[in-house]
C-alpha cells in the first residue's frame, strides 16, 4: 500500500505541474482569450472530472459557458490523491453563450453589465456588521455588500450570503464571494470568487485576489 501511495503522490505531483504550467487561451467567438488562476489556484479543467464539472455548473447559469474553475493547490493535491477536498476557496470563469458571436462594445457591455449585477440581490444594510447582514437575510438569498469596482470596462460587487443548514441545529455558515463582470478583446466574461466567511480576514483576501485577478488578466490580455 506504501508503493502504490507514493506512485498516487508522483502522478498527483505531475497533474500540479501541468495545471500550474502556464497561462491558456481559450476561443470564444473569433477571439482568443488569455486565461489563468491567480498564485495558489488551479485550472481544473485537464482532470476531465465529471464531479468537478458538475460542481461548476452548479456556480452558474445554464446560459453561460465555463472557461474556467480553479481550485485551491492543496484541494487538487487531494483530489488527485483520492482525499476530500476542502472546497474552502475556488473561482470560476464563464461567458454569456449568446454573446460568444458577438462583438461586445462598450455600450452593450454597459447595459449588460447593469442588467446582471441586479440579479445578484438585495443591497444590505447600512450600519451592521457582515454577520448581521448576512444573518437578516433567508438562508440561501443573495446580499450585495459592496460594490468594489465599477468602470467602462470592469465592474465587480461584493456579495454574500447565509448557506442553509444541512442538519438541525447546525452552526451557521457564511459564503462570501465576488462578482466580476469583464470586457475583455471584445468578449464579456464573468468572473466569480467565493470563500468561507468566517471572520474579516476572508473578506479582505477576498477582496483583494479578486483585484489582482482582474489586473492579471488584463495585463495578460494586452498584448
């Protein structure tokens, strides 16, 4: 059982090592869009897991395409090695399916972007703390708690919300996340971040992978 334990651990080492290789490019429409996990996450897309693509079309809507869904290093070390993950932090890259043959310009990426951050939920109130926030909503609705971004070509919004319990007098649990919309080479992508809320620091991580997420991809998207 030790040989075939360390030969898993050889296998899930190389699996990392593809998936933390290098940036990608993916087709959509005529353009081709430069793509990549921020430091400490990974594409999951070269595993071919129907769990993991099933867990990704569970973070989004039917009319989107997915580009990507990164996980966490350490929750990909396990999965390859057959351990549960933790499924703590992840991200996912989507695009509307009917916009992929259009050209996006600033004008339509505008009126789309106005349309879709209201479906994202009410506006939390002001003056309370995130637990308050979160905990005078119904399980499972969305909040919008900040608006973090809002450009020409960028907006993104801080959302969370309270995750229903699975079993009776259960503990709480809060989701955080982001909600990035982009225009990027003509084309609207969708980015989401989401993590465990369990104290202020997750939130200003969150708040601060997503900027550099946004950053990195425009950059990479430059040339």
């Amino acid at each position: 059982m030790r040989h075939v334990r360390v030969a898993t651990a050889f296998i899930a080492s190389l699996f990392l090592s593809c998936a933390l290789a290098a940036p990608f490019a993916v087709q959509v429409g005529e353009a081709r869009i430069g793509l990549d996990a921020p430091p400490g996450f990974a594409d999951t897309g070269f595993t071919g897991s129907p769990r993991l693509q099933e867990l990704a079309e569970s973070l989004t809507s039917p009319s989107n395409r997915i580009l990507l869904f990164a996980i966490s290093d350490g929750d990909l070390r396990k999965f390859t090695l057959g351990d549960p993950p933790e499924f703590r932090r992840y991200m996912l890259v989507v695009t509307p399916k009917q916009l992929e043959r259009e050209r996006v310009t600033r004008k339509s990426f505008g009126d789309f972007a106005a349309a879709a951050m209201q479906d994202l939920g009410e506006r939390a109130p002001p003056g309370k703390d995130l637990f308050e926030q979160l905990d005078a909503q119904p399980p499972g609705r969305s909040t919008v708690l900040q608006e973090l971004r809002r450009e020409p070509e960028v907006v993104s919004t801080l959302v969370g919300a309270r995750v229903p319990p699975q079993r009776r007098n259960e503990k709480p649990q809060y989701l955080v996340s982001t909600s990035t919309l982009m225009l990027v080479r003509g084309k609207a992508l969708g980015l989401s971040v989401y993590g465990i809320y369990e104290s202020a620091a997750d939130v200003d991580w969150i708040r601060a992978i997503t900027a550099r997420w946004i950053d990195d991809l425009q950059r990479l998207n430059a040339r």
